[in-house]
C-alpha cells in the first residue's frame, strides 16, 4: 500500500519569505501523480500544485512551486513571497495511475502559521 | 468550473436517528465520489468509493451497514448515516471526479459537520 509522510506538523514563516514544506511518499508504481491540497480554516480543500510522475521538470504555479525527486520519493513544496492567506493546513497525496477508482492517499498534513 | 456542493452544511441530530448528507457536482458529470472522515486537526481518511449506479466500494474498517452511500446519478451521491452516536460526529467532505476532462483531479465539496447528541 501506498504511503505518505508529512514530517513537519507545524511551520511557520515571515510574510513575505520563503519557506519549503516536506513530503516523502513509499510506492511501487512508476507512473502515479503527486498533489498538495491546501485546507484554511473553511476547511474548503484547494488544489495547489499538482505533479505528474512521469514529468522530469517540477511544476510551479506562480508563487508555489515543487521539489519532485522521483528516484528518493520526494515531493516538498515551496511557496515563496508568503501571504498572510497562505496560513492553512498543507496536504500533500498521492494518486496512482492504475484502475478506475482514482483513491488519493493523503499525508498527515502540515499546519503552516504566516507571521506579519 | 468544477464545482461540488453539499448539503447541509452541517447538522445536529439525536443519538439512534439517521441523517442523510448530499453531494452535488454542479456544473460537470461525476464518474466517481468519494467520500472522507476527517476529525479535528487530522487528515483526510478515506471511507468509500461510489460509482455511478453500482455499489459504493468501502475502505477496511468502514461499517457499510451504518454509512450507507448511493450514487444514483452522474451529479449526486449521498452518505447515509444510520442510527448515529456520539462517536459519529466528525467532518464529512465528499469529492468527486470529472468524466471524460483531468479524470486524474478530484473536486472537493465545502464538507458537512456533524454532531450527534
């Protein structure tokens, strides 16, 4: 079965610095998708990056961008120039690419304070 | 776009009683909807899979006699929880696939609060 582990329970940064979440993830597959899921205090999950397996180069999405190491099971995520509106709880997942189901497997989840 | 609803918000019921939460896709047609358990400051745990008209396929642990789910339609599931008690009471947020567009991308609902008194 298909893990994945967030080793930070909290983080903390200065408004307008930077500051890079961990993610490491234990899979058989080769192919598979990787996600982070940002959840404020709505508790409305919001898709903020998403990473396909089979893509070398790291996607970004303008002040968030990811660290993919494929060969170490990685997948941290970067957000830069930190908003007050990023404080929420980070989630990072995981999805295989096999069967119809399209589970996601999530991490235990990164709560991330923005200080002014 | 891609817009998943639930209703209620949240609830109140009485320990013993049922209560039915729902799952809409608003503006697209859902292959699947998945719906998750999440209690105060924890992750999101998975209970079941649905698929449109077939039975929902529950994670291990899951009691399918007391969260009874049903896809019914390409836009709507629903989560049943019968004879509720305390322990019961949790977050529940639904997510849904998009046919045939990023099948790979799951849309969240606002989630549904539930307490059992």
């Amino acid at each position: 079965a298909q893990t994945v582990t967030q080793s930070q329970p909290e983080m903390s940064v200065q408004e307008a610095e930077t500051v890079t979440l961990s993610c490491t993830y234990d899979t058989s597959e080769s192919d598979y998708y990787l996600f982070w899921y940002k959840q404020p205090p709505s508790r409305q999950m919001i898709l903020v990056i998403r990473q396909e397996a089979y893509k070398q180069q790291n996607a970004t999405e303008n002040r968030f961008s990811v660290n993919f190491q494929k060969a170490a099971k990685s997948f941290s995520l970067k957000i830069s120039d930190s908003q007050l509106g990023d404080a929420a709880m980070y989630f990072c997942a995981y999805r295989g690419s096999g069967g119809s189901n399209y589970k996601l497997t999530f991490g235990k989840g990164t709560l991330l304070t923005v200080n002014p | 776009g891609a817009v998943v609803s639930q209703h209620p918000s949240w609830v109140i019921c009485k320990s013993g009683t049922s209560v039915k939460i729902e799952c809409r896709s608003l503006d697209f047609q859902a292959t699947t909807m998945f719906w998750y358990r999440q209690f105060p400051k924890q992750s999101l745990m998975l209970m079941a899979t649905s698929n449109e008209g077939s039975k929902a396929t529950y994670e291990q642990g899951v009691e399918k006699d007391k969260f009874l789910i049903n896809h019914a339609s390409l836009t709507l599931s629903t989560l049943t929880v019968t004879s509720a008690h305390p322990e019961d009471s949790s977050f529940y947020i639904c997510s849904a696939t998009d046919r045939g567009h990023r099948r790979d991308e799951q849309y969240f609902g606002p989630g549904t609060r539930l307490t059992v008194t």
